[in-house]
C-alpha cells in the first residue's frame, strides 16, 4: 500500500463516515417499513424481533455498498 497524504486519508475517512451515515438511514426506514409489515404477519414479540434483524442486515449492506462506491471516487 502507498503512503497517502494527510488530504487523501481524510477523504477517506469522510468517504466512510459518509457510508455509515446512509446505511444508519437504511437501517431507520427498513424498521419503519419492517414494523409495519412484520406486525401484520407474526405476532408482537415476534414481528419487532424480524423486523430488527432486516433493518440490521438492510443497514450494514447499504453502509458496505455507499462506503465502497465513495472510496471509488477518491483520487
């Protein structure tokens, strides 16, 4: 790996930080939705249970994919 300079690390970490910040959007409007349509299938304990675990897997996988493509833009 080369040796970035102090510009390029920081765009880095802001092409990161910026990836979290929509996968933290994803997770908050896929458990918005989930709730709504896992309640209507399984029962209350259950349905918040489901709908937690697509908002985190939605979440994560959005975070990966907007991290990635921001670091593909940096020089």
């Amino acid at each position: 790996m080369t040796a970035l300079s102090g510009d390029a690390r920081a765009d880095r970490v802001a092409a990161r930080a910026t990836g979290v910040g929509v996968g933290l959007l994803a997770f908050m409007i896929a458990w918005l939705v989930g709730v709504r349509v896992t309640e209507r299938i399984w029962g209350p304990p259950s349905s918040a249970v489901v709908a937690m675990a697509i908002a985190l897997v939605v979440g994560i996988l959005v975070a990966a994919v907007a991290g990635h493509r921001f670091l593909r833009r940096q020089p």
